[in-house]
C-alpha cells in the first residue's frame, strides 16, 4: 500500500502530464495519488479542470485512485480561506496548502491560516511548526505533512515532535516533480524513520491517515 498527497505535473511546475504522472504512480505501486498543482486566482479554474479530466481518464481505465487536488502556494494569508472554497467548489478533491517550508520565503501566517480553514486537508511541509498550532491542526483535522522534498525535508523532525505532543495526523507524501521523485514503498518508510516516527507510528503515517483521508475525500463525494 503507497499512498501520496501531494505532487506537481506540468500544469504547474512538474515535468510531466498528469495522465503520465498517474501512470508511472501505478507502476511504482501507487494505490492512490493526488495531483495538486501550484494554484492561486491566476490558473485555479483551469488547473482543477485539467486535472478532473486526466484523473477521470486514468480511474476509467487503470486501477488507482486519482485525486485532482491544488496546492495554495505563496498567498497571502488572507486569501487562503477564499481560494480554499473556490478549490473545492470548482470539483478540487483536496485542498493542500504550501507551508512555511524552511527554504522558501512564504509569507507568515500562511501555517496559521491554513490551519484555520476547515476546507484545507493538508498543510504541507510546515516548517518547524510548534505544538501550539500542530494542536489547530489536529483540533481541525487538518493532516500535517512529513516531505520526501529536499530543502523541505529539513524541518520534518520539528514537524513529527509537535505532532506527536500535540496529537495531530501525520502523512509522508513526495512532493515529486520528476519521475525521480516518485515515492517507493522502501523510500515512504526511510523518510518516515528518518524524520523520527517510532516503530509504533510507521503504520498510522504510512497507512492508516492516508486511509482516513481517502474515507473523508470519498464521503465528501457522495454528499456532493
Ligand atoms: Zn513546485
Ligand atoms: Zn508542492
């Protein structure tokens, strides 16, 4: 079972179209995947319908469970709220918010904001996040997020250690871009340990969140 939350095609600034990204999710043994492209006002309508198209395609013919997804990056924090609705208005699955990463210069606020929005599903690659808003996080339901990226990777400690004192869900997703970057079941356990999950917390991280994210996204569905 491999599952991943968070990955880019070229609609934003991936390499690869979606429908091929899926494919080579499915090869790589993927059970699920989310694409969630960059987006904001300039390219949301359009990115979210791309992605429904691909995904459809590739759930009609292959076996996997294909999410259209965005990925908020860069906003200012207001505008993450409205954008958030738009998202899933539009027919967005998942709404993953670019996090205040260690290696980019995100504008403060955008944790604490995402973490507000009962539309966002995951705050990616938070930064050395505090137990203070990994609380939010968990009081929300919002997934906090443990990054196979480079240069993100580098707070995934801080992230695992608030979550764990504050109790909030874990997932381990690749944020790929390249074919390289495709996660192996091998590689979501060495990034989970390494980020320092006990034995105990492999299975929730790997399996079990990923597990209750797909249950919300599906019950969401049927409601419509
Ligand atoms: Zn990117
Ligand atoms: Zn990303």
């Amino acid at each position: 079972m491999l599952f991943d939350f968070h990955t880019h095609s070229f609609l934003s600034d991936g390499v690869l179209l979606p429908i091929e990204l899926i494919r080579r999710a499915i090869v790589a043994g993927y059970s699920a995947i989310a694409i969630t492209d960059h987006a904001s006002v300039s390219n949301l309508e359009s990115v979210v319908d791309s992605l429904i198209a691909d995904c459809r395609l590739a759930e009609t013919h292959w076996d996997i469970r294909a999410i259209p997804g965005v990925e908020l990056t860069h906003l200012p924090p207001a505008a993450i709220g409205d954008l958030a609705a738009r998202a899933k208005a539009r027919g967005a699955q998942l709404v993953v918010v670019h996090g205040e990463t260690p290696v980019e210069p995100v504008p403060p606020g955008t944790n604490l904001s995402a973490l507000r929005c009962l539309e966002v599903d995951i705050l990616a690659h938070p930064g050395p996040i505090g137990v203070e808003l990994a609380g939010l996080a968990a009081r929300n339901g919002i997934f906090l997020e443990v990054s196979a990226h480079r240069g993100h990777c580098l707070a995934n400690g801080a992230v695992v250690v608030a979550a764990r004192e504050a109790g909030a869900s874990l997932l381990v997703n690749s944020d790929a871009h390249a074919p390289a970057d495709i996660l192996s079941d091998d590689l979501a356990r060495r990034v989970a340990i390494g980020a320092g999950l006990s034995e105990a917390e492999l299975e929730p991280a790997l399996a079990g969140n990923p597990h209750r994210l797909l249950d919300r996204i599906a019950s969401r569905l049927r409601r419509g």
